[in-house]
C-alpha cells in the first residue's frame, strides 16, 4: 500500500515524508538510482533481446550487438512458435494452469474455512490445534517428500493433477490458515452479535459476512499462491514428474536446459513463455502483492 | 396469511432436504471426475467417444493411439480439472454443513466447527506431521542405520554442501537485506519512487528456474578463440582478462549462483524495508536533524533502529528460503562443481541414488537448521503484533 504511493511534495509543507530531505533530488543520487534499474533489468532485457534473434546469429555476436545494429539484424518469432510447438511447451502451458488455478483455490478455502472458526467458534482444544497448525510453519518441504510419495505411490497419485493439488494445498495450508486468522479475528466483533441474533448459521455468517469483507486478504494470499506454484519446480519434480503428458511449465524449462543446453534461442524462448503469466499477473495486481508481503510473509 | 406461511413453512421444508440431496448428486460427480481425471487416457477417450457417436471414425482411432487432437481432449481435462478441483472443494464444504444442519441445534454447534476444521487438519495432519515423524524415523533406521545416515553428512561431500548452505546463508541473506535496506533508502528520495521500485521488485515474480536460465547466459563461456556472448564474459575480456567458465570454476561459482537469489530477494527486502522507512514519524527525524545529525547518521542511528523489527522479519524470512535453496544449484550445476548444498543433496540421494535414509537424515538437518530461524521470525511477529 505505502509501499508503492509516492506522496508529491506539497507546497508550504517543510517536509512531506520524513525521509525526503530538501536537497536529495541531487544528481549523484538519481545516477545511483538508475544504474541499479539498469543492472537489475540487464540480464532480463539481455533474454528478451535473445529470443527474438535468429538462432545463427546468436552465438556469432552478443545480443547488445543486435541492439547496436538494430536494422541489420534478423529479428524473427520463430523460437517462440518452435518452443510452443515443437518443444511442447503449448502443452505444459496448460498443465501448468490446471496444477495452479485449483492449487490456489483449495488452501484458500480451505484455509479461510479453518481461520474462521478458529477466530470465532468456541470448540474444545481450538487454542491448541491453532498454535500446531502456525507450528508446522517450520517444517521444509523435504521433510514431507519421501513418506508422502510412499502413500501416493500405494494409492497411485504420483504424476495426477489431484495429487499435486492436495500436495500444493497441504504445503501452503500453514501460512494461509495464519496469514488469514490475523486477518478474520481481527474483524469487529460486533458483525457476528447481530448475525447470531438473526438466527444465521456459521455457513451463512462465513460465505456472507465473513468471505466477502476478507477479499483484501483472500486476494493478497491468492497471488502469493499462485506465483508460488507456478514457478515451482521441487514439488511438481516430485509428485508430478517429467512425462510430457503432465509435466508443468518450470520442468519443462529444466528439460530444455538438459537437452538443449547451448541453443540458446529455444532456451530464451522457452524461459520467456514460462514468465509470461507470472510477469502478467504481477503487473497488474501489484499492489494487491505488495500488501500480501506486508502482511508477513514467512512462506516455509 | 395462513396458507402464505404455510407454502413458506413448506418450501423452507423441502429446501432443508433438497440442499443434502444435491450434495450428495454434486458429491458423485466429484467421485466421477476424480476418477477421470486419474486415468492420464480419459480425456482422449471421452473425446475419442464423442467422435465415434458423431461418425468421426479416423479422429477417434487416433485419439485412443494417441494422436489426433490431443490438444482438445487436454482443454477437456482442464476444464473437468478446474469444475472438479475448483468446484469440489466448494461441494465439500457447502454439503457437509447442510448436512450438519438437518441436525438438531445442539449438536450443529458441537459439529459445525469441525466441519471447518477438519478438512485442513487432515491434509496437514498427513503432508507436514505424519511425514516429519516418518522422516526423522526414516533417518535413524532406514538403509543401514543411524550411524550411516547421518555419518554421511560429516564426509567431505557433506561438508562441502554445509559449507556451501553458510555461505548461501550468509552472503545470500546479508546481500538482500543489505541491498534492500540501501536501495530502499535511495528510492525514497528520488521522483517515480513507484516505478524505479517496480524494476528491483520485478524478479521476485520469475521463477528460480527461469531467473537460472536468465543467468546461465549472463555466466556464459567460450574459448578465447569465440566470440564471448555472455555478458560477464564480454565485459571481463573488454577489460583484457582471459574468458573464465564462471559455473564450472570453484569458489567463484557458489558467490555468482548466490548472487542471482540475491538479485530475486532484494525486491523482497526493499519492498518491506521501504514501507518500514516510510513509517517513521516526521517528529523523530526533525528532532535528529535540529540535534545536528547529518544524514548518514540519521539513517544508522535513528532510521535503522526504529525499523529494526521490519529487519529481522525480512532477514529470517530471506534466511528459510536461502537455506532450502533448490532450483537454482539443480539447474545451474546439478550440484557439480563443488557447488552442492543439502537440499540438492537430499533430492539426488532420494532420486538418483534411492537412498532413502541418507535423504532423510539430510531433510532432518535441514529441518534442524531452519528451526531456530523460524522461531526468531515468529516471535519477532508476534511483538510486532501480527498473530496474538
């Protein structure tokens, strides 16, 4: 919120912000401030540039040399449709929207069912399962690999969408049910009086009070969630693995660099498309993300 | 009136016992679609179906061998995916609280509660608690022991890979916050602080697989007889130094693949750090000023202690993440080159070497590893006020 406003000096106010004193606009410090854009966006642009190159000339020159020569260069989208085709990416594209979209929708549910009646409905041992459950915070990913792929191996879940949802979801529950709970206790406690008197029940006071005054949170975790699986490679390596018929976007990107390590025109291609939805997403709904930060962020 | 509450009294009535009754169709359908959706054939089947009753013989054949238009049969499965997925965990809850609410009130309070909780207690009762007893068990008798799981680790490989976690810990953490922490104090004085921050903030939205492969071509290498076209190497042999194999050559490469978290986390750092300096009040730093502060100190003296909670969340939480780091070894260097650390270790031992108990003694360490981190940040929350 704060975070990405910038309050415009205003005139006959000696100082807006506290920490923007009267001669800082100086040169030096707007020098500093972009070099460190320009350095942070160098290696991106440098892909971006890349994959639009033919793929002879890409290791002939670097890709600042077809800036330099910008009319004399062979500028093609033929990587892009080679990847999405050919290399298969097309089809982890929709993969990867399968594993995510339910993989953020379920904890979600899940977890703001949960954080609800652990903020408000009174049930023996509540206060207790409540600090387990910010508990299992701690606990990496890697303790959970090996005894869950036993089960899922038993019950043959490896390499099935609904496999990797509940994993997702049971991975991201702990931070969801915490991040949540801060949010719904915090609700004025005067909203569920007057619903009890109604005569509501839980299910009404959650789906009609409760979810839509909690879309700020809701929203702020949901893209947490999303970026998160869809940029995850260990759990879909895992539970998912590497069969074409499933595999999502970030194992196909570690499969091009196996098998195509130096052809860097499918390699950039191919590593763009991957970033297209997340870049997107975040683009737009970057405030939203920025308040999801915010509002702790202890993703284990 | 009276027949008005009456025909009310009464749809209220059959309302009560239609909702579990559509329940329990919405709960077959779920079991349905589950099941098609764990056979990898079903879609193209249910397609190849749909092309037979409309007399498409050819496009069906290839469907069930596999060919055709599998591209359609997969928008198939990813639109049952999402109505099961999506709708499902909806159905669950929906249903299991009208069912509740066919009980008498008493017992509705009782049960209510659980009907919210459970779901998720099962799922993390499974994935996070049954899993840590199994590992930390796994560890201590799984393969050939305790004394061989863990004695692993304190081999020279072992110690390599934690040798290499400090560093990560170390440089990874203290480069994101630290760079945030000065980043975010320079684009607070500057014009289009929004946007300035947008270009920092912009990798955190990549993947480490992606921002790997980004890197890989920045640390590119060819012989000095070719033309270097990766930007490290350009820029070092511009300068008259002989081409270097950044990747392949220890110590240098563990320093250049910590530098790219270091580039995904500063936004992190910066973003949090920035809403923290901006939360000090005008009255504390005009006070400093007439004391005659000069700006440095302002900032190491007043600024820094005042946001020092904001700090600790961002150092702890920067810490959990580089210590776990995965993707971005397993894609760089597969943990050659001396470059290895636990979590690769532990995924290689489970997967390349099945090796069960040596893996699990490695995600135990790491578990013990993260423990203290993840104490200091929790509390470090809670006397900030987050989670009381």
């Amino acid at each position: 919120m704060t975070a990405t406003s910038t309050a415009k000096p205003v005139k006959g106010v000696a100082s807006v912000r506290a920490w923007r004193p009267m001669m800082l606009q100086s040169l030096p410090l707007k020098v500093g401030v972009l070099v460190i854009c320009l350095l942070w966006t160098l290696p991106t642009f440098g892909l971006l540039v890349t994959s639009v190159r033919d793929g002879r000339d890409i290791t002939v020159t670097g890709w600042w040399d077809a800036l330099i020569h910008l009319f004399n260069t062979r500028w093609t989208f033929d990587n892009y449709a080679q990847v999405v085709n050919a290399q298969g990416m097309g089809n982890s594209f929709l993969n990867s929207l399968i594993v995510t979209i339910p993989s953020t929708v379920i904890p979600i549910t899940m977890a703001a069912f949960a954080a609800y009646a652990f903020a408000w409905i009174r049930f023996p041992g509540r206060g207790l399962l409540f600090t387990i459950v910010v508990g299992l915070l701690v606990v990496p990913i890697q303790m959970a690999l090996i005894p869950v792929l036993q089960i899922y191996s038993v019950l043959h879940l490896t390499g099935t969408f609904l496999g990797i949802w509940l994993a997702h979801t049971a991975f991201g529950l702990p931070l969801a049910i915490f991040l949540l709970y801060n949010f719904i206790s915090q609700l004025p406690k005067d909203l569920f009086e007057s619903a009890d008197i109604d005569g509501a029940t839980h299910y009404q006071i959650f789906t009609k009070i409760v979810l839509p005054l909690s879309v700020p949170a809701l929203g702020a975790f949901a893209i947490f969630q999303f970026l998160w699986v869809w940029n995850d490679l260990l759990v879909s390596l895992v539970f998912l693995g590497v069969n074409a018929n499933v595999q999502v976007m970030p194992v196909a990107l570690y499969n091009l660099v196996g098998n195509h390590g130096e052809q860097w025109h499918i390699l950039t291609a191919g590593a763009f498309v991957t970033m297209i939805v997340p870049l997107g997403v975040f683009l737009l709904l970057q405030r939203a993300f920025v308040r999801g930060i915010l509002a702790g962020s202890v993703k284990s | 009136m009276a027949v008005q509450a009456a025909s009310a009294d009464r749809a209220d009535r059959a309302r009560r016992y239609l909702v579990p009754l559509g329940t329990v169709v919405g709960l077959v359908i779920l079991a349905v679609g589950t099941v098609f959706l764990a056979d990898p054939k079903g879609a193209a089947n249910l397609l190849a179906g749909i092309y037979d009753a409309t007399g498409n013989a050819t496009g069906a054949t290839a469907l069930r061998n596999g060919q055709g238009d599998t591209f359609l049969a997969k928008l198939i499965l990813a639109g049952v995916a999402l109505i099961v997925g999506v709708g499902g965990i909806w159905m669950v809850f929906s249903g299991a609280s009208a069912i509740v609410g066919l009980l008498k009130p008493k017992m509705q309070a009782r049960i209510i509660p659980w009907v919210f909780v459970l779901p998720a207690l099962t799922l993390l009762g499974i994935y996070l608690v049954y899993s840590t007893g199994v590992t930390i068990w796994e560890s201590i008798v799984g393969d050939k022991g305790f004394s061989d799981n863990y004695g692993q680790i304190l081999k020279p490989d072992g110690l390599a890979a934690i040798r290499n976690n400090i560093i990560w810990l170390v440089l990874g953490t203290g480069g994101s916050v630290g760079l945030g922490l000065v980043i975010a104090a320079m684009f607070d004085r500057v014009r289009r602080e929004a946007l300035a921050k947008t270009f920092v903030f912009l990798p955190l939205a990549i993947s480490l697989v992606g921002a790997s492969v980004i890197w890989r071509f920045v640390y590119e290498w060819r012989p000095a007889s070719q033309p270097q076209y990766g930007l490290l190497n350009a820029v070092w042999t511009s300068f008259g130094g002989q081409p270097i194999n950044w990747v392949a050559t220890p110590p240098i490469n563990t320093y250049l693949l910590v530098l790219i978290m270091v580039w995904l986390q500063t936004g992190f750092a910066m973003v949090v750090l920035s809403a923290a300096i901006k939360g000090v009040s005008t009255e504390v730093m005009e006070a400093a000023r007439m004391d005659g502060a000069n700006e440095r100190q302002l900032f190491l003296k007043v600024v820094v202690p005042i946001i020092k909670g904001s700090i600790i969340t961002v150092a702890t939480t920067v810490a959990i993440v580089v210590l776990k780091v995965f993707d971005i070894v397993y894609v760089m260097t597969g943990g050659r080159y001396d470059t290895d650390v636990l979590a690769v270790q532990m995924y290689l031992d489970k997967f390349q070497f099945f090796e069960d108990g040596r893996a699990a003694a490695l995600a135990v360490v790491l578990f013990v590893a993260v423990l203290p981190i993840m104490f200091i940040n929790l509390r470090n929350l809670r006397q900030q006020g987050v989670g009381k």
